[in-house]
C-alpha cells in the first residue's frame, strides 16, 4: 500500500472539515437546483452498464440530500430525466424508470426521508411516463406532503421549454373557460403571472445551479426560473461528486455579489 495514501486521507478529512466549518457560517442557497450529469460516461470509464451507474447516481443524490441537510439548504431541484431523455434507446429509458422506481420506494422504505424530512414532489411532463413510475411518485408525494424538511423537486420528464409552454397553456386556458377578452389577455400577461403557472409556481427561483461532468450548459433545465441564479460547473461526474465539490460549489456562491440585473 502506498505509504502517503493514510497521511493523503488525514489532510483530506482535515481540509474537509475546514471548509464545512468556513460554509456554515455564512448563508446558504435558499433553493439548490442539481444537473446531475455524466452518469454513462462514468459507467463506461468503469467498466459498469448504465444501469449500475444510474444506480450510483440515485445513491449519490442520497449523499447530496444529507449534505443538504446539514447546511439546512430548505428546497433542492434535481433532474432526472429530461423530455429529451425518453427519446433514447428504449433499454436506457427503462434503466433510469427501473432506478426511480426502485430508489424513490427505498426513500421511503428506509426512512431516508422522515430522516431528513423530505417532501417529494415530481415535476415535469408525467403524463408522459410509465403508469407504475407515476403510481410510484404520487405516492412518495402523498406520503410526504406534510414534512417540513427539505423540499425535494424531482424533474422527472422534465424540460425547461416544456414547461414554459405548458404555463402558457394553463394561463389562456384560465382565461378561455371565463370568456376573457383578448385585451385583457394580453394585459394579464407578466412574468409575474406566468411564474403563477410554471411546475414550481410556489418555489422561489433557484439561488444556485450545480453541474457536475464538465459541461457548461443548461440543456433546459429551469429556463424560466435562472434569470438571475448563480452557477457553478464541476469537472467530476455526477455518481464521483465528492462533498469536497458540493462545499466548494457552496462557497463559491458564497463569495459572489449578486445583483440581480441592477
């Protein structure tokens, strides 16, 4: 065994806890949103199938959760499927369906989120997912609605265009079914009022946007909602994200002065 890797492990713990203790005293995001990516090219350099690391991945999210809570981080949004995931090879799509199903259940079954007082709440285009995937959400959703810990956005068949467009519909159908004149319509419409409509109406706008696999992209994800968040890009991929990474992301929000366009 190489002699330096115990002294390695000591300095790492050790700057660790330091940088956990420099976190905690400043203010942390309000809302975290999680681009969890990079799970195939992980399981590849692995020598793993997308399955086993889609499995890592759901099991890092566990990490990411405790973590979280230990910075009393109040609302997280990860992002586990995207509209344009269900487009992939039907074998993949079932692998990552087979990973929810299996680890959303698990939450639950192991207190995992009575732990940690987790509200699960899905969001996306769910009409577009396997009935026994959306039996499964709605009951973690149901089963959680009343914990007050963290509340966990789950995108699952989500899109970030998807879902402007789908407030969109909901506001003029408002409108529609009580007759409203186009005028007031075209009135009515402000951002402020199309916020009212978007899978996430009750949430404030994420603070900070974490990507993990070395790319520097949105792809989507809460497009709407980023106006003014914060981002960090990490190299790492999603099922290697270290708690060195996360604290790092967290203190790099940290030291920004946000200004919000002013």
């Amino acid at each position: 065994m190489d002699v330096a890797t115990p002294l390695k492990d000591v300095l790492y713990r050790i700057y660790g806890a330091r940088l956990l203790a420099g976190v905690r005293r400043r203010p942390v995001p309000s809302h975290l949103g999680l681009i969890q990516d990079g799970h195939r090219r992980y399981a590849r350099q692995a020598g793993l199938s997308n399955l086993e690391g889609y499995r890592l991945g759901a099991d890092k999210a566990r990490e990411v959760l405790t973590w979280c809570a230990e910075l009393g981080v109040p609302m997280v949004s990860l992002w586990w499927l995207s509209t344009e995931n269900l487009a992939r090879e039907s074998a993949d799509v079932a692998a990552v369906l087979r990973v929810i199903d299996e680890k959303v259940t698990e939450w639950l079954q192991d207190g995992l989120a009575e732990r940690l007082r987790v509200r699960i709440r899905p969001i996306g285009k769910l009409d577009l997912l396997p009935a026994a995937t959306l039996q499964i959400l709605e009951r973690a959703e149901a089963l959680t609605r009343e914990h007050d810990g963290i509340l966990l956005n789950v995108g699952v068949g989500y899109g970030g265009r998807q879902e402007i467009v789908d407030a969109m519909a909901g506001y003029l159908s408002d409108h529609f079914s009580r007759g409203s004149a186009p005028e007031d319509i075209l009135r009515d419409l402000t951002p402020d009022m199309v916020d009212k409509y978007l899978y996430t109406q009750d949430c404030p706008d994420p603070d900070l946007i974490i990507r993990t696999s070395g790319e520097v992209r949105l792809s989507g994800f809460m497009l709407w909602q980023s106006a003014y968040s914060e981002f960090y890009f990490c190299d790492a991929y999603w099922p290697a994200f270290r708690k060195v990474d996360f604290l790092r992301a967290i203190r790099n929000y940290q030291d920004r002065n946000r200004r919000f366009g002013r």
